[in-house]
C-alpha cells in the first residue's frame, strides 16, 4: 500500500490533510465503512480519491450529475490519474469501449452514475472487477427529507448486496441534519461506520441580506461592480432567470440563463461557457450547480430565497472554493414569499407519499422556510452564527465578516485583499493558463487555481524546487508546465 502522504504531495502538490481527511482515508484503508459530512470546498473529493491510488483494484464513485464526473475526471487527468466516467452523455459505443478498458485495469477510479448500476453490462463488470471502494458522492440524494433527492440512488444498496465481495462504503455530502444523515446510513445499509461531521463554517465567505428598494438596479449595479469576476445569481422560477438574463444583457452585461426547461443541448453549453469563463455570470434555478468545481466563484447572489437553509448554504458555497475572499447576498422581499409557500405545496410527479405523509412533509418544509425567515429579517443576530447553529455547530456570537457584524466595521476593499502580490505578474500567468486552457479543451482552473497563480505572483520561484513547495503543484503539472511558468517568471521585470 502506497503511503499517503506521498501520494498527497506528489499527485495533488500539498504538503498537508485538512481537517478531518486523513482520519477519513485512513479508516478506508482499515476496510471501514465511512459517513462524512464536509463543508464545500473542504476537499471530500481527496477522501476518496487518496485511498484509490494508495490500493490496488478500482474505486467506483456513485454520482448524481454529468457535469459534476466529467469535472472530476477531467481534474484527474490533469494530474496523471487513470480514471473514467460512465453515464447518459457517452454513446453506446463509448459505454461498451469504457466498459471494456474497465475490465482491463485500465482505470483506477470510475465515476458511474447511480442509474447505470444495476444494468446488465455493468453488473457483469462489477462482479468480475476487483472493487476496493464504493464511495457515494452526493450521498445526501438517498434520502426523501434531503434538498435533492434522486430515487435512483435507492439502486445503490440493491447493487451492492449483488457484488461477490462487499468493499469499504463511503458516504460524502456537504450539508446534513441529523434525520437525513441517518437516512443515508440506514439506505445504503453501512456497517459500523465511522461518521464524521467536518466544521461548517467557511471564514472567506462574507455573508449579507439585502432588502433593495429596486431589486434589478441593486443586481445592476452589484454585477457592474464586479465585472471582471465570475459569479452566480440563483433565482426561483425559470421565468425570473430568463427576465434576469435579458436585463444584464441589455445593460452590456454578458450573461446567460440556466433552468431545467432547457434543452440538454443547451444548458451544457451554458454550463461550459461558464466553467471555460466565456460567460461571467450566470442566472440559475436550483438545477444548476451540484457538484460545479469552478474554484474562482466570487459571488453569489440570491435573487429570490431559497426554502431551505441546506440549499441555501450549499448554492451559497459555490462561492469561494478557491480560499479566497468572495461574498454571498441575499435579497429579501417578504412579498415575495408566497411563491416558497406556493412551491413548497405543489406535489412532485410520482409522489411516493401517503396523504398522511405528504402533510407531515409539507408542514416540515414549512418550519424549514420559517427558518430562513428569521435568516433573511436578522437585524442583531449575526448570520453566520444563524447558519452554524441551524447545523447544530458552535459558534461566536460575532463573526466581523457578515452584513449585520459588519455595520460598524469595514469590510476590507479588494486593493487591500490584493495588496499582497503582485498583479500584473499574476494577469500574465492567468492569460498563459487561459493559452493552454484553449489548446486542450479543459478550464484553465484545472491547469492552475487562482490561489495557485497569486501564490507563484507573490513568491516568484526561480527552480523547479520552489515551484514544488507551492501548493497545488503536483509532479504532473510540474512535468507539463514547471518550466514555461519559471521561464515566464524569470523573464518578467
């Protein structure tokens, strides 16, 4: 068994575990079953990935979106991990070729999605493959009280009683209350599992509420001001994306809407606009973003208010994966809450629930709305405090860096965030990503992070020795790009 902290080094470019990693990795590595509960941008992806590369045999990773596998491999590659995904966008005849480089041992990690399991071709594999972990991305889709629940994770326990030798569980989500992360453990039947619920709080996120006077003027102004950066604006109906699009569109804007009335077609290609950065913002309905690994998100806004504080917080933390400084507002219009109440009593197609239960469901997600009331209408209580203690997490009673903390305290302006690189070296190693981004068809963030560009701007290393001890610079991209970036370094004055 390869070491993991090697692996950690010379794979990913990090020199250490956050919080809470490696105690998961290494349960894995014991054959335990695990449930972790890590905030976005905490790093689950390594959970799981980590153990994959330090055992033999393959890692099937059960996921809900297209987007989400095809991010993920992609990033792998990048790296110089072996790795596949199989799922709806690939045709038959790529399906058949995957399957059969599968059984090969030409992958070390598979991504597959949660439909495709219990399909004859991919039973015949699974029985004959040597599986050494079953790790369930997203785990929170299992459960009917979860924000996005899919029917078709309910196939992953039927999948895994039907495997020869039963591998080590892994369970993984980002936000969880108590009865829906019993409900994951009970679905997919884990056995003693060490469950681990990994620190909520994201200190570079700025959280505010805003009641504008004019919501289209505030969104105006608020995207004009932060032109040149990525950002998300959520909103609750389809209608309301599009009417938003158009609007910041008019204004010079360059926007697009996003929304599960769109043809397939059509929201990817929204979808990579965005991720390749061809497209800034982008107008969302909550169909857009689970699992988007877009790194450099600098803002998220809510348009309209989401009925949930799990939904909330998980569209929220696509903001700021990066580490870096990014802000997350919502703008509150108590008149417009009937269209939560309206949407919370429509019954989906297909309702699996007896009256009795569909009344307890509609007077739950009631109480769940009436906890983001009192979120949005704060005027004393700080609001990440409110979103920690909504996750049953301690926390100060003054966080300095939310709209209610900060009404007496100034909220540090972004020369001062930048006072501390240098900015024209980082816009000319950003522009020679974006170069090799373009000639290999991939985002430049998997190339480099943001984080990772103001780093190299900031320290200017001048050997391939300095550029290892910048973080996120594995052996693979030091072997592809170390030396043009020094070149380019060395070169600038």
């Amino acid at each position: 068994m390869k070491d993991i902290h090697t692996i950690l080094k010379q794979t990913y470019g990090y020199d250490c575990f956050r919080e809470g990693q490696e105690k998961l990795i290494r349960a894995i590595l014991n054959g335990q079953d695990v449930m972790a509960i890590l905030p976005t941008g905490a790093g689950k992806s390594l959970c799981y990935q980590i153990p994959a590369l330090a055992m033999d045999g393959i890692t099937l990773v059960v996921s809900p979106l297209i987007s989400l596998m095809q991010d993920q491999v992609r990033a792998l590659l990048s790296v110089g991990v072996r790795a596949a995904y199989l799922n709806s966008s690939l045709t038959p005849g790529q399906i058949a070729l995957a399957t059969r480089n599968a059984e090969r041992g030409m992958y070390k990690i598979i991504y597959a999605a949660p439909e495709r399991l219990l399909t004859e071709s991919f039973l015949r594999f699974a029985r004959s493959a040597d599986i050494s972990l079953l790790a369930v991305d997203e785990a929170h889709c299992i459960s009917q009280w979860g924000q996005d629940f899919r029917p078709a994770y309910l196939k992953i326990r039927s999948f895994i009683d039907q495997l020869p030798h039963r591998p080590p569980v892994a369970a993984f989500t980002a936000t969880a209350t108590r009865q829906v992360s019993r409900d994951i453990e009970d679905q997919l039947g884990l056995q003693s599992p060490l469950c681990y619920a990994g620190g909520m709080d994201r200190p570079n996120l700025y959280f505010g509420t805003v009641r504008p006077i004019d919501k289209d003027a505030f969104i105006c102004r608020y995207v004009y001001t932060h032109k040149d950066e990525s950002g998300i604006i959520y909103c609750l109906t389809r209608k309301e994306t599009e009417r938003i699009a158009d609007m910041l569109t008019s204004h010079g804007i360059g926007a697009c809407a996003y929304h599960g009335g769109m043809a397939d077609e059509d929201r990817h290609r929204v979808q990579d606009d965005f991720v390749y950065d061809r497209v800034r913002v982008i107008i969302a309905t909550n169909a857009f973003g689970m699992g988007i690994d877009k790194p450099d998100v600098r803002f998220v806004l809510h348009a309209g208010m989401p009925s949930r504080m799990e939904d909330y917080y998980q569209q929220a933390g696509r903001a700021g994966r990066d580490g870096a400084r990014a802000e997350c507002i919502l703008l509150f219009n108590p008149q417009e809450l009937e269209i939560n109440y309206y949407m919370i009593e429509q019954t989906p197609e297909n309702d699996p629930l007896t009256p009795e239960q569909r009344k307890v469901y509609v007077e739950t997600q009631k109480q769940y709305l009436q906890q983001m009331i009192y979120y949005a209408a704060s005027r004393q209580t700080c609001l990440r405090k409110r979103i920690l203690d909504y996750f049953g997490e301690k926390s100060k009673s003054s966080c300095g860096n939310c709209s209610i903390c900060c009404q007496n305290i100034p909220v540090p302006t972004k020369n001062q965030i930048a006072a501390a690189y240098d900015e024209r070296l980082f816009s000319l190693l950003k522009a020679q990503c974006k170069k090799w981004a373009l000639f290999e068809g991939v985002p430049s963030y998997t190339i480099a992070s943001d984080t990772m560009l103001r780093e190299l701007s900031a320290l200017k290393p001048q050997t391939t020795a300095q550029l290892r001890q910048i973080s996120g610079f594995g052996e693979a991209k030091i072997r592809r790009y170390g030396n043009d970036l020094l070149r380019l370094i060395q070169q600038y004055k």
